[in-house]
C-alpha cells in the first residue's frame, strides 16, 4: 500500500458490520437468520466509523512510513515533529504517526468520526495520543490555539470536496496561519483530463470471519465544459455485504469537484502557494500530468 495509492475514491473492503448488518430492512423486519435480499439503503457510508475504518486500515503503517520520508524530504529532520490532518476520518493516521514519535492534531466534520477517533485515541498513553475536533476544513482555526505545524497531509482526493475556489481559497488561508513558514501542505489530487476520460468502475471485496463484502464503485468524470457542474465528478458507491446467509446493501454518493493541472496551480498562485516538489503515491519525485495522480507538496504565502 502506498500513500494514497492513485484511488480515486474508496479503498479495498475488508469489514465487520454490526451497525450495518442490525439496518432495518426496507422491506419489513427481518429476523437475524433471515435469507432475504433486501433493498440497497441510502445512506452516508461515511457516517459509519467502523465500516470506514477498515476499508482504509490495511497499509496504514506503509502509508505514514510514506508520508514521513515525504516530511524529511521537504521539511528535514524535526526533532519533535507536529502534524496536521484536515478531514482525518478515523484518525488511522495520525494514530499509526504518534506511535513514531509524531504529535498530532486531525479535524473533520462528521461528529461520528470525531467520536470514533477521540475513542481510540483514548485508548493511548498521553504523550502518544491524537488530539481530534469537530470543524470544516474552510475555518478549523475559528477561536481555537492549535500552534503551529511542520507537515500537513490531505490525501485520496479529500480536498476535492471543497466545491468551489473561493472555498478552497478559505481552507488555503486557514492552512497557513497554522504552518510553520518552512512547513509543507502534502495534498493527493487526482488531476481531471476533461473531455478524454470514461465512466470507469472498480470492484473491490474481502472478507474477515463471517462477514464478505463486496464493493462497486462508479466514478463520472467531469465534462468540462462551461460552468462548475461541469467540473463536478460523481462518485457512486454500491456495497453488499454478507454475513451467515444474511444480505445488506449501502448505497451512497458523493461530489468531488475537478482541477486540470493549469486550474489547480492557477488557484495556488492565485492564494500565493508555491509547489516545492510533486511525487507519485509511492514518494518518488513525478511530473504531473492529465489523467493522474500525484501529491503536490506545498508551501504557505510568506509575509
């Protein structure tokens, strides 16, 4: 597993779903032994802190060895290093992080989240334990004293939810007044070639005990033509999930919305960032290009 792994959006499923598993059907109660296929449930796959966490938990450790050498790389050797993560989910990261001496701060604007990791974290000593809050990614500073960072990381995409410039420009702004002036903003972006790129699909599934999971997402990409809807890419994402003969399905969906290399360093020259370097998922110095992966690393206006 590398960082961000060139995913467009959802990881491999690999999960335990008590939650998910005790939905009431749609189409009437259902005993727990019940062989009955039901109805997808709509619903935000990423209000469920559990299932999420294990769709994103395996290559955790390899991820962060990642993030770290891309940390020495840009910013060098930080005696106590501090790190930052917007929309930080389970906390999957800056957990596996303070485990190697990294103190960290992660926000993100799902309340089960935040609890989900803050519960976690709480199983930790103190000198090795995350601090998570609640807040967007446009004004997470708003009367908080969080000091200032060494590295931040926003990777698969996730900075892509901000759907417009002036919303990402907000989250540029906040970002840095808390970097240090030699700090770096890591972002994993995959860059849209409008106009050339088919609907694609990709299947992923697992299984742990009793439980298989199967996974289809659908990606839309955006048309680029005139006006931001043609710049949004939509994300669908289908799961059934299997346990001792019984079926569920989640449904869910989400927007994201889509840069070409000149609209994504426009907008950063525009908010006065610089990029210092571009690598591939793996950490390896790489050269943009449309379509593809890559994470800009990024550095705050200066004065």
């Amino acid at each position: 597993m590398t960082f961000g792994s060139g995913r467009r959006g959802v990881a491999e499923v690999v999960v335990e779903l008590p939650g998910v598993l005790g939905m009431p059907d749609v189409t009437g109660s259902l005993g727990p032994r019940a062989r009955v296929r039901s109805l997808p449930v709509p619903t935000d796959f990423y209000s469920i802190p559990d299932l999420y966490d294990v769709l994103h938990a395996p290559g955790t450790a390899e991820e962060v060895d990642v993030l770290r050498a891309i940390q020495r790389r840009a910013v060098g050797i930080v005696r106590s290093p501090r790190w930052i993560e917007p929309a930080s989910g389970t906390g999957r990261y800056l957990l596996e992080a303070a485990g190697q001496g990294v103190a960290g701060v992660g926000f993100d604007v799902s309340a089960p989240m935040v609890k989900y990791a803050r519960a976690r974290a709480a199983r930790r000593s103190a000198a090795r334990r995350p601090r998570f809050f609640l807040a967007d990614m446009r004004d997470f500073d708003a009367g908080r004293r969080l000091g200032r960072f060494d590295f931040a990381f926003n990777p698969i995409n996730t900075i892509r939810h901000l759907a417009s410039d002036a919303a990402m420009r907000q989250h540029l702004a906040a970002m840095a007044r808390v970097l240090h002036p030699h700090g770096v903003y890591a972002v994993g972006l995959s860059l849209c070639a409008y106009g050339s790129e088919a609907p694609t699909e990709d299947v992923w599934h697992g299984e742990r005990g009793p439980v298989r999971v199967v996974q289809v997402v659908q990606y839309i990409p955006p048309t680029g033509g005139r006006g931001e809807a043609s710049r949004v890419e939509r994300v669908f994402s289908h799961l059934t999930v299997t346990r001792r003969g019984e079926e569920r399905h989640v449904d869910s969906s989400y927007a994201l919305r889509g840069y070409d290399l000149s609209q994504w360093t426009g907008l950063l020259a525009r908010a006065g960032w610089t990029i210092d370097g571009v690598t591939d998922s793996h950490g390896e110095p790489a050269t943009p290009r449309e379509p593809g992966y890559f994470v800009f690393l990024m550095r705050p206006p200066t004065g």
